[in-house]
C-alpha cells in the first residue's frame, strides 16, 4: 500500500473513491457538504433515503454522482459530533478502508484527515490514518502452500490536508508512518512465524539480515560458548533443555551524538515455551510461539528506526531461547548463577523470561552506559488479568521515565497503564537456599517479576514493559506488533526534547 498527501478539493479528485464523513443525524462534514453542492444535493437524497444515518461505523458507497470527476463516493459514519474523539476518529478511518477495499477501487483520496480531533493535531490525523490503513492490508501467509487469494484492488491511499501550510507536518506524519508500518510488519511476521521456523539463531539472522539491509545498524551475535564465558548462567540454563543453541543478538544504531548516551530496548525472545519441566496445559499451547514478541519487537523498532535514519544512538539486544522439558532442563528447586553473581532459585521452570532478560540487563550496565534502558517481554498472565488485553503494563524506577512511556502510548494508541514497583513486594521473593527465587506467590505474579528484573537493574534508569496482554489477540489471531508505536514515538518525542 502506497501512502501520499495533498490539499486540494474533494470534487476535483480524480480517484477511485472519495472518502469523506457524515455526523451523527445526518449532519454532512465540510468535505461531504462540498462533494454534496457538486452533485446537486446527491449525498443528501442518500441520507433522506435513509442509507445511512451518521453512526459510528456506518459506511455506504455512492456511484456515478454528476458533477463529481471520481467513480464513487465512500460516506462513513462518525458519531455525534460533540463526542468525536480519536477513538471515534480510528474507527471511522478503519470501516472506510475496509469499505473501499471490497470495492473495485484502485486508489482513494480520504478528507477524514480533514476533520478537527479534539486534543489532536494534524501530524497525528495523517500518522494515525496511514497506521490505521497499513495494518488493515497485513496478511501473513508465509506458511500457506496456497495462500487465499486478496480480491482488493486498492493499492495507493492520498490522505487530505485542509490547507497547502499544513503539507510539510503531514508529509512527515506520513514518513514516520511508512517507517513504522515497516517495522510493524517484521515484527508481526516474527512474532506469528511458528516454532519450527523461528528458532533463537532465525532471530540472529534476522540481526544479521538488518545489518545487511542499513549500513547504520551494526550486529554482534553472541553464541552459547561467549554467553558462557560471560557467565550467563540464568540465560543458558534456560536453554539446556532444547536442540536449539540460545543466542544473543546485539544491534547498534549510532548515529546521534557521539557523546550521548544510548537507548537499549531488551526484548525477551522465548522463540517457543512449553513451560519446561513445569509443563504448560495442553490448550493453547501453540500460543506460545508468540513469547518472543518483546524480541520481534525490538527488531521492528529498530527497523522504522533505521526507515527514518533518526539522529539518535539505539541499542537493541534480543536474548533467545527455547523452553523445554529435557533430562537437562531446569527443575525445581535447581539453583543458578546469574551473570550478576546473584544466585536465583528455580521454583519454577515456566519462570523463564526473567532468567533471559536479567542476564541482559547486567550485560547491559557492563557494556554501555545508557541514558535509559526498556525491556519489553510476554512476561505474566497475572498482567492479563490485571489489565486485561488493552493496556501494557508499565514498571519504572523513575517516574519521569514511566510517565514518557505512557505519553509514547496514548498518542499511538499504543496504550499503557503504570503498576507499582515498590521493595514490600521484595518478600514473595525470598529463598532460604539462594539470593532470590524466581517466582513469587500466586498474588500479584506481574508486580513480583518487574521486582525481580529490577535486582538486576538497580544501576540503571530502566523501565519493564510487559506485554503478555497486548503482543497479540485471539479473535482474529495474531501478532499486534505492539509496543513498536509506543517505543518509536517514545525516542521521536526525546528527540524533539532534546532538540
């Protein structure tokens, strides 16, 4: 799907469609009121008819209007206008594009970026827009013999400004919008490949595959006998149970400042979790080819990173693995030595992201000194049923960090909800045999694993982002590609801080 702007007249446009919006109780927006005077009053005969009404998400498609230059005019509903909102303006935009692609139409021209979102500017109408428009034409059928055919014929988008001043801020919404689509969809298509085709060293390639692509982003890969020289005993205990070497990818994008300190995004790259010897139920299993979401992640941040050559210095590490039951995985009870030095009681195998991503996170303080460090991770389901499947749960040792994150999310609607990270949950991790265990009791599962990650982070300003709730959805099924909105908006708006 191609993406541009303009600014011209909705009656003008020689397109396949045009898209514009209807208030609720028939009221015409400005973009609908001039397409109406062109046709003589067409649009409004269509609303007396009663084809549609002005309610969130009604569509109806109008052909052959005389006095108009495009083939057919596309009307979708947005709502009471007293209450138009993002969320109202999101949905307008997603039924529209939804309509015209059933249509024959090759190319539209949309006036919904026309209208005023309360608290919103026109960079967020045009980014949101071709977002909203990307992700609708994601298909993943890598893995289909004979993939089901796509009878859309719509290829190319033309999103309207109202004025030729506002060309220059769209064009640059539309930039960052064409990056992080690109990012979106690597991710995606990690994230839903299956186990056997998305193993730790198919993530390494893929580091690999983005050093070849951009001449910004240098890769490292570490291997098993390097981890091990580094002591990362928590990360390769994990994998002893799998066929699959564990690796640990290590991307460097440095091209901000030589004197200013980094990002790293840690993304936890669990490419399959059975749970190992503390085997998961059978139902739903075949989920968990998704535990490595926060890896895919970081891979797709740094690919819209690199898409828009930032001027900024990003690190991305992915620690990979698999999990399985073996005669040489974990068991409970075993007893591991971090990289830290710390020694971490395995009470429970499926604990395991935490065993990856806090030997990163002390590889991390050894090796860089980073302004901030995020890691994102399919941790805990006791996060789903804290904040169900919309919000990411956010944990932070500075507050300031925590409250830019949440900003980063809401402006993407990538959102994001902050839970506590306080030491009286420091208890439910207490062994009698090591310096910590891995899990705590069954009360707050989410709050008790950031509180273990951050033993390992203390020196750090750092951030957890746990993502078991949001990376993807079961109705349809399939990879969201979340949080690389919020990540990517996040480092644009430190960039114009520091700017």
């Amino acid at each position: 799907m191609e993406f541009f702007v303009k600014s011209g007249n909705p009656a003008k446009q020689r397109a396949g469609c045009v898209i514009a919006g209807v208030f609720a109780r028939r009221k015409l927006s400005p973009a609908a009121k001039e397409l109406d005077e062109a046709c003589k009053g067409a649009l409004s005969q269509a609303m007396r008819r009663g084809d549609i009404e002005g309610r969130e998400g009604e569509t109806v498609v109008l052909h052959g209007l005389s006095g108009l230059v495009c083939d057919r005019v596309l009307l979708v509903g947005l709502g009471r206008e007293r209450d138009f909102s993002d969320k109202a303006y999101i949905r307008a935009t997603e039924e529209a594009v939804r309509a015209v692609r059933k249509t024959g139409a090759v190319d539209a021209v949309s006036y919904l970026t026309d209208l005023v979102v309360r608290k919103r500017d026109r960079r967020w109408t045009v980014l949101r827009a071709a977002m909203a428009s990307g992700a609708l034409g994601y298909r993943f059928v890598q893995c289909k013999s004979k993939p089901d055919p796509d009878h859309s014929k719509l290829n190319r988008i033309t999103f309207n400004v109202p004025s030729r001043s506002d060309l220059a801020e769209a064009e640059e919404a539309l930039r960052t919008a064409t990056a992080l689509n690109a990012g979106m969809v690597l991710t995606r298509d990690l994230s839903n490949l299956p186990g056997n085709r998305c193993t730790p060293t198919d993530l390494a390639n893929t580091g690999r595959e983005l050093a070849s692509s951009y001449r910004s982003i240098k890769t490292t890969v570490l291997d098993e006998k390097k981890m091990e020289n580094l002591g990362m005993g928590a990360l390769l205990s994990v994998s002893k149970g799998s066929r699959e070497p564990a690796t640990f990818t290590v991307m460097e994008y440095l091209q901000g400042p030589k004197k200013a300190k980094p990002v790293v995004l840690v993304g936890k790259g669990l490419t399959f979790d059975a749970g190992g010897i503390s085997l998961k139920p059978a139902q739903a299993m075949d989920e968990m080819k998704y535990d490595m979401c926060g890896g895919a992640a970081v891979f797709g941040t740094m690919k819209a990173v690199a898409e828009l050559g930032l001027p900024i210095n990003l690190v991305g590490i992915v620690p990979a693995s698999e999990n399985l039951p073996d005669g040489m995985a974990n068991k409970p009870g075993d007893i591991v030595t971090s990289m830290s030095g710390q020694t971490i009681e395995i009470l429970n195998t499926d604990a395991e992201g935490r065993l990856l991503l806090c030997d990163a996170l002390t590889y991390v303080e050894r090796n860089y000194d980073p302004d901030c460090v995020i890691d994102m991770a399919t941790l805990t389901g006791a996060v789903i049923v804290a904040l169900g499947n919309h919000a990411t749960g956010v944990f932070a040792n500075q507050p300031a960090l925590a409250k830019s994150l949440i900003t980063a999310g809401d402006y993407m609607g990538d959102r994001a909800w902050e839970l506590p990270l306080w030491d009286d949950y420091e208890s439910a991790l207490r062994s009698p045999f090591a310096d910590v265990a891995n899990v705590g009791g069954r009360e707050a599962g989410s709050v008790t694993a950031a509180v273990f990650l951050h033993r390992f982070a203390r020196k750090l300003r750092w951030a957890h982002l746990d993502i078991a709730g949001t990376a993807w959805t079961q109705k349809p099924k399939g990879a969201t590609a979340r949080p690389v909105p919020l990540l990517l908006q996040f480092l644009t708006q430190r960039l114009h801080e520091s700017s």
